[in-house]
C-alpha cells in the first residue's frame, strides 16, 4: 500500500443536536481496493449495496441488512450508461450525489464508490456479458440490451469490490435473477442476498423514478401494487392466469396508466411462464404513467391441489 493511504473525500451529516457522521468517497478502483485490502487485513468482512443513486428508503434499507451480515458496508453509486436504451431516459435518471453521500451518512455506510464513466469503461473496453434464460422476456423484451449492461456493471462492481454479500432489492426481480445466474455461472465468489420491496405508505413501490411522477400521476401510480396484490389473492386460490391477467391489464388502464407493457406470472425460481401458482411464482409488471415507466411484482402463494405443472406451455388454455 502507498503510505499516502487512498484518496478520499468525506461527506457529513449533522442532525441536530448530534455529532456529524460522514462517508468516505472512492473515486477510484485502485483506492477502492486500499481501503478493501486494510479491511480484509483486519479479517472483516464486506458488503456492498449497487445503486444508480437518487437514494431513498428502500436503498438505506438494504444498508441496514447489509449491516446485519458484514462488518463494512460499500454502497456504489453509478449511473450505468450500457443498461439504458434509451438516451432520453439515461439524460432524465436523477442524479443526486450529494444528497445520496448524507443520506448515506446517516445510516453509517462505510464508503461510497462513485466512480466516473471513464474509470468504469476505459478507451478500448470491449467486454460485455449476457445472461440468457432469465433476461429473456419481461423486461428484456421491451429493453433490448437492458440485462447484458447490467450484468456487465454487476460483474465489475463484485470483482472490484471483492464483497462478501451484495444486497439488491425484490422489486426488481428480474434483475435479481439475472444477477444470481451470473455470480452462479461465472464462480463469483459473491453471495446474492435479496430484501423485500419497501412501499410508501399507499403500497407504491419505492423507486428513483418516482420523483418524476406528476402529483396527478402519483395518485394513481399506487394502483399498480393495488391490482398485483389482488390478482395474487385470486392465483393463490387456484384461478387461471389468462383470466386473472386479463381482468387485471383492464383494471391498470382503466385507473389511468396509458400502457401495461407486461404482466405476467412466472415461476419464481427460472422466471418461466405459469397458467396457475402451481409453484412459488411472481407476479410482475410494468406499466407506463406518462413518460414514467413503473415495475412492480409481488409473490404469489402456491394453490392448494394443483395436480400440473402450471406452466404456460402445458396448460389446456
């Protein structure tokens, strides 16, 4: 190690009538890897917390798990230009460093990496990563692209990272078992810890997008957990998908979103397509609030007496 030790920048968080706490920033993989390297000499052991930024509850929530399992916690923040296919949307993704640093000095996370673009994607890089079977479909379909950016990125933040755990949320399901497949696949010496979705008080699935909600779509973006929570109550008692989905697309426009991209049951286990919860299964969906495009799912409990195997491709119709 060089004996000017990494170079870090501290960010804090005073309220009142406390001490201020802060946060180191990590520009850099090789200061990364300083600091890793004098925990790892202590026999500590790391966590980390992958983000776009723009934080809020549900990502301090997986600080706090992350807490529970790991003796330092990283929390990364970087927008990752190869996962948008969309310019538009990548220009829109709020970024918030500066208020993401003392929301994560609240919660004592250790350091946060936020590297540029450059550091993350060097002239000449050439690399990209596909993980087929679960990006197919879903979001994969509407996203082309989507899933090789990042499980790309993923790959890179656990290598440079060398974490113990990493803790991503449920809501994003899909990526989730992307990220899973990819650390079983490529020997990443990673465990893949999920944590439930946290809701605002009306059910509405914490998001970095929601701020871009209009009050008016606000209103009606809660609809969304409102009707996979239904349409789950239904499965879980043995009805259809076809019937079920159906009835729940036409509740979703009806409350106001202009597009349901998707929504579907999938084996929770493979994301495969399913007719009934015959198996532990997800509901998932994605639909469209102006130019707002909101996921969601929720699981769905096995029927009771399913004799099939409920997969889509053997059903009856």
């Amino acid at each position: 190690m060089s004996g000017r030790g990494p170079c870090l920048r501290r960010s804090s968080f005073e309220p009142e009538g406390a001490l201020a706490v802060s946060v180191s920033i990590v520009r850099t993989v090789a200061d990364l890897r300083e600091v890793v390297g004098e925990w790892r000499a202590l026999g500590l052991k790391v966590g980390v917390v992958p983000t776009m930024g723009a934080l809020h509850e549900g990502h301090l929530s997986l600080v706090r798990a992350a807490f529970k399992r790991a003796d330092r916690v990283i929390v990364t923040l970087f927008v990752n230009p190869t996962q948008f296919d969309n310019a538009t949307d990548l220009g829109a993704y709020p970024r918030t460093e500066e208020t993401d640093a003392a929301k994560l000095a609240s919660v004592k996370a250790d350091v946060l990496f936020a590297p540029d673009v450059s550091e993350m994607y060097p002239s000449g890089f050439a690399t990209s990563i596909s993980v087929r079977g679960v990006s197919e479909g879903l979001c994969g379909t509407y996203r082309p692209g989507h899933f090789d950016g990042v499980a790309t990125v993923v790959a890179k933040l656990l290598l440079q990272t060398t974490a113990d755990l990493a803790f991503f949320g449920e809501k994003d399901f899909q990526q989730l078992q992307v990220v899973r497949r990819l650390v079983r696949d490529l020997d990443i010496h990673t465990e893949i810890v999920g944590c439930p979705t946290i809701r605002e008080p009306d059910g509405l699935a914490m998001s970095s997008r929601n701020i871009r909600l209009t009050a008016d779509q606000r209103q009606v973006a809660p609809h969304l957990a409102e009707v996979l929570f239904s349409a789950a109550e239904k499965l879980a008692i043995g009805e259809r998908a076809q019937r079920v989905l159906a009835t729940s697309r036409e509740a979703l426009l009806s409350a106001g979103f202009e597009r349901v991209e998707y929504l579907e049951l999938r084996s929770a286990d493979g994301l495969l397509p399913l007719e009934t919860a015959s198996e532990p299964a997800r509901l998932l969906a994605a639909a469209w609030l102006g130019g707002v495009r909101l996921i969601d799912n929720v699981s769905v409990g096995v029927c009771a007496g399913s004799a099939s195997t409920g997969r889509a491709d053997d059903a009856d119709g």
